[in-house]
C-alpha cells in the first residue's frame, strides 16, 4: 500500500495500478486477491517462458539456427523482463525515508531501462549471428530436432498467451490481456524460425538467416517500445488527455473560475499539481475547504491519478 505523505494528500492506494510496471483498468473489488492472481500468472507465464527458451537455445547451439537463436534469445529476454519487473517493484514498495521523501516508485522506472537494455542487448547479438550466418554460409544441421525447438517456442507462447489471457479477463487487468497479446505475438515470430527452417529443408539455406533477421527486427521493435514508455516517464510525460481530464474535473468545483494541472509520474503513481483560481475575496478558510474539494473532484474522475496537490491562486481580476 502506498503511504500517505502529508496531511492534505489522500492516497487511493493501489488501485489503478498492477504489478507489471503499467497502469491497467479499475479494479472495482478484492483488489489483493487480484494482485496475487495476477502475480501467479505472471510468474508461472515466466517459468513456462524460461522452459521454453531454455529448449530453444540448446536446440539453436545443436543445428546451428539463427532463426531459432533469435528466437530463443527473445523468449529468454521477456523473461528476463519479468525478473527485473518483480525486482522494481519490490524496491518500490518501500517507505519514504528522511532522504527519499517520495519513496522509492523510481525504481521501476530504472529497472524498465534495464529490461531496455536486455532487449538491445539481444537484439544486436541475433542480428550479429544472423550476419555471419549469411555471409559465413555455415550449414543448418539436424533439421527435425529445430523444427521441433521452433514447435515448441510456438506451443509454449500459445499455452502462456491463453493463461495470461484468462487469469487477465477474469480479473480485468488490462496489463495482463495486453501481456497476453504480447505472448500470441511471440508464437508467430516462432512460427518465422519454423518457416525459415521448412524453407532450408526445402533447399533453401538463406530460409534460416532471413528468419533470423526477420525476428531481430521484431526484437528490435520491443526493444523501442519499451525505451519510449520508460523515457516518457521518466521525462515526466503524461497523456495531454488525462491533464485535460483533471482540468475539467478542478473546474466544474463551484467556486473555481479556472484551473491549470501538472503530472508526473514515479513509478505507477500519478502525481497531479492542481491550481485553481478563485476571487481574490474568498477568505483563507473558504479557499481551504474548496482546495479539499478540488481534491476529492479530481481523484474520483481521474482514475490514474494517485496525489493529488492542490495550490489555490487569488485570480486576477474578479470576474
Ligand atoms: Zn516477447
């Protein structure tokens, strides 16, 4: 549960976020028991992950596939991702200290330029090996067994696909389903290493290196999604639309004649700075019940935010 850090900031908790790093959809109830659910599929997805690359790898080593090493290697970088998730979110949990006065929300943020990096990492080393396996013209070996690695890359994403699907609709996270989607997009790269090492059985030898590339620059997309969400958020980028949102909601408050909103993100936690403007007349008592107002207004129709900082400002001229 995240803390409340001063007086006048209400905490909604946790609500509006999951254990995977992104916002998802409302939770309505037994938001901890969802949370466990959604911890167990993510950790059980990640084990299946691991099985599966891990067969995929040496299968790769054995026939000398790029097609499958890529794919092999991606696998085994989306479960890398989860670790460091898990990790993140663990420091993050942590109270606020005399020096952090924050908290340590951050911290998933940093663990999602690590996960960045891994993804990078693995994308150069497929694209490397498919490269030499091009111009070096080394030959694929034991085709059955790569074939059967790259069945198993398809089977096991499929198996972890439908999972976190279901675990996701029953407890509508939206990070899950979209983790889910995530996971059905990895059995078609599967099926790209499968495709190249059918066209090299067929007589075909670059069937195998073009795999490779092919699923190197799929690596590479992830790998540049995952960069932008991480350095918005680091950047303290926030949907104009959510501000606009937020703006709306401070001035439909009786008494605020206009309103202007600034966000930021530390991990999960959407911060709001709200400053309405009021008549200059309003006395120090008022202005403070109508800030607690703004509050309340803002935090029931903005679902992402979680602070919300309310700094009521005289307007200039009344109107
Ligand atoms: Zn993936």
């Amino acid at each position: 549960m995240t803390r409340v850090f001063h007086h006048d900031h209400h905490s909604k908790g946790d609500q509006s976020a999951s254990d995977e790093g992104k916002p998802i959809a409302f939770i309505p109830h037994d938001e901890a028991g969802h949370r466990r659910a959604a911890n167990r599929a993510l950790a059980l997805s990640a084990l299946g992950l691991f099985a599966t690359g891990g067969l995929e790898l040496v299968l790769a080593v054995l026939t000398h596939s790029v097609g499958l090493l890529s794919d092999a290697l991606h696998n085994l970088s989306d479960v890398s991702t989860s670790a460091v998730v898990f990790l993140g979110f663990r420091i993050s949990k942590r109270q606020p200290s005399p020096r952090f006065t924050y908290g340590y929300e951050r911290a998933e943020d940093l663990a999602g330029l690590g996960v960045a990096l891994v993804i990078w990492g693995s994308a150069v080393f497929a694209g490397i090996e498919s490269y030499r396996k091009l111009v070096d013209h080394v030959a694929t070996t034991h085709l059955g067994w790569g074939m059967a690695g790259a069945v198993i890359g398809i089977v096991g994403n499929q198996v972890v696909a439908r999972y976190k699907g279901s675990v996701g609709r029953k407890i509508q996270s939206a990070t899950l389903v979209a983790d889910a989607r995530h996971s059905w997009l990895d059995a078609v790269s599967s099926l790209g290493a499968l495709v190249g090492l059918i066209l090299v059985a067929m007589g075909h030898p670059l069937g195998d290196p073009i795999a490779g590339f092919a699923i190197t620059v799929f690596i590479a997309h992830v790998g540049y999604e995952v960069t932008s969400d991480v350095v918005a958020h680091l950047m303290d980028g926030v949907d104009p639309a959510i501000l606009a949102r937020s703006e709306s909601a401070a001035a439909n408050v009786p008494g605020v004649l206009s309103a202007t909103v600034r966000g930021r993100w530390t991990g999960r936690s959407l911060r709001l700075e709200v400053v309405p403007e009021v008549e200059p007349t309003l006395t120090v008592g008022a202005s403070a019940s109508l800030a607690h107002r703004v509050e309340r207004e803002v935090l029931q129709s903005v679902v992402e935010a979680r602070f919300v900082d309310v700094r009521v400002q005289p307007a200039d001229r009344p109107s």
